[in-house]
C-alpha cells in the first residue's frame, strides 16, 4: 500500500483497534507510510489489546490520547455468531461500547469512526440504498453491528464525535480466508472446487485500498453523528464475482441462508460529496487474486 492512496496526511495522533485483522492492518499500514503517527492494537498484533475489558481500553485511550480512534476491532464472521449467540454481545457490543466509555472519559472531543457492515440495512426496500434509509438487519452479527450504530448516538450528549462507515463488499490483496472472496482465492490458487450456496446473490465490491481512503475521508470531513456508505454502486452477481477471480465451484444448497440478503447496494453519493474517488476498478482487483500461471 502506498501513501498515494490517502489525499493527505492525517492531522494529531490516530489510534486503530482492530489493527490485527485485514482492513485496520491496511489501514494502520497506509496512514503509517503517508506519515501520520498511528498507534495500532488489537488481537494478533504486536500491540496485543483485550477489547473486551473496559480498564484495558481506558488505559490504552489514556496513554496515547488520540484524535482519531478507527475501531475496526470485534468478531466480522457470522459463524461464530450462529456458533455461540451470545459472543455477538461478547465480541461485537461490548468492545465498541468500551471504546466509547473509555473516550467519553477522556472529554477531549475525539474523533471515532465506527466501521460497520452493509449488512445492517438488511432487505432495505429501495436500491441503491442510501443512508438515510432504515436499519432492518436480519441476521445476528448484522443486528450486533446496527446495535452498536444505535447506542453510539447516546454518547454524542458525552462529548464524543461519532462517524459511521458503512463498508460493502470489500476485496483486495492480502486478503483471507474466512470471506466468500478469500476462500475464492486460496481455492483457486490451490485447485480446489469452492460449494457456495446461492451463486444468484447480488453484492455491492469495492477494494479495500479504496475503503482504507474512504475511511480517512469519514474522518476528516464527514459530519458528526452521520453515517458514508463506502461502496462502488454496482451490485455483482456472486456467481459473476467467482468466475472473475477464476475458481471452479458448485452450488450447494445445504449452505444457503435463510437470512441472506438477495441485493446489497449501496449509494456512494455521499462519500463522493466528502471528496472520496476510488482509485482502484474491481475487475482489476478480482482479476489480481486470479492464481498466476507457472
């Protein structure tokens, strides 16, 4: 990732949680080479951070007294919610909530962006989906994510600055398994077949370069208390999605969800208004996680 991705360097002292997974590893990444002191933590980082313990939060957000606070931190995977209903609190609720008291404690005004997914306007009735368009979630990690949206709204009386983002789809290098896109990846780099369970979805892709930047984009100029979709404004069929990143796959129907949502589809218009462009198209990027050829 090159400092070319963000517009500027970010002004003050930026923390990241969640600085271990794909996207606050990225973003910890890009902000450190455009300049910016950043501090990362999180699981599976060299700053190890336990999210889910308040006094270990307060203690971090005491120390490094940042100006901007990314928390890109708590479980993303739906399977472990449909595991074991009650980590959604455990892993999802809990951790932004300690995030938000620890920085209502500190009274100096910081910025928070709070990354969620698209998955919290559920079957929205109209597309491309707005934000100004309600949260009908209907799966358990989407209703932990719209949770932690609603409760940050109490902490604005508290002084804290809150902006939401709201990620589609996100694709790129370095990424994963534990993502329909990832495990695309890894199979077809390994020859494997990939069983999905409903090829006819229709899934809102941006990169995650392009993510990274829009976040930057959220804090800097988004208002407080609003909520900027990142997405591309183009929904792909699942189907079409696998075929670019070149993996042989089958359709299994035992895999399908009743809580998938047929479209998710976002409007970028808004982020477009804070000056965000994405810079990288997705068919390079689901062309670039094709295996490459002996």
């Amino acid at each position: 990732m090159c400092s070319s991705d963000l517009p500027s360097t970010m002004t003050g002292r930026v923390l990241v949680t969640g600085a271990g997974g794909w996207i606050g590893g990225r973003l910890e990444e890009t902000l450190r080479a455009s300049g910016t002191s950043v501090v990362g933590a999180g699981h599976n980082h060299e700053n190890s951070l336990e999210l889910r313990l308040l006094d270990d939060v307060r203690a971090l957000v005491a120390d490094v007294r940042p100006d901007v606070v990314f928390h890109l931190g708590g479980t993303s995977r739906l399977a472990e919610l449909l595991r074991d209903p009650a980590s959604g609190n455990q892993n999802v609720v809990q951790p932004a909530v300690n995030v938000l008291e620890a920085l209502a404690s500190l009274g100096s005004g910081t910025r928070l962006v709070l990354v969620s997914p698209a998955e919290v306007y559920g079957r929205v009735g109209r597309v491309p989906t707005d934000e100004a368009s309600p949260l009908v979630p209907v799966d358990l990690y989407a209703s932990a994510r719209a949770a932690v949206e609603y409760m940050s709204r109490g902490y604005a009386a508290r002084g804290v600055d809150v902006r939401i983002a709201r990620v589609f789809w996100c694709v790129g290098p370095g990424q994963g398994r534990g993502t329909l896109l990832g495990d695309a990846a890894w199979s077809a780099a390994n020859g494997t077949t990939l069983r999905i369970g409903d090829p006819e979805l229709r899934r809102d892709v941006v990169d995650v370069r392009d993510v990274v930047a829009g976040l930057v984009r959220t804090a800097e100029h988004a208002a407080p208390g609003t909520a900027t979709n990142l997405c591309s404004g183009r929904a792909w069929r699942v189907g079409d999605l696998l075929d670019a990143v070149g993996v042989r796959w089958e359709v299994d129907t035992s895999l399908a969800r009743p809580t998938d949502v047929p479209i998710l589809l976002g409007s970028p218009a808004r982020a477009e208004a804070l000056g965000w462009q994405r810079r990288h198209p997705v068919e390079e990027t689901l062309r670039a996680l094709r295996p490459r050829d002996p």
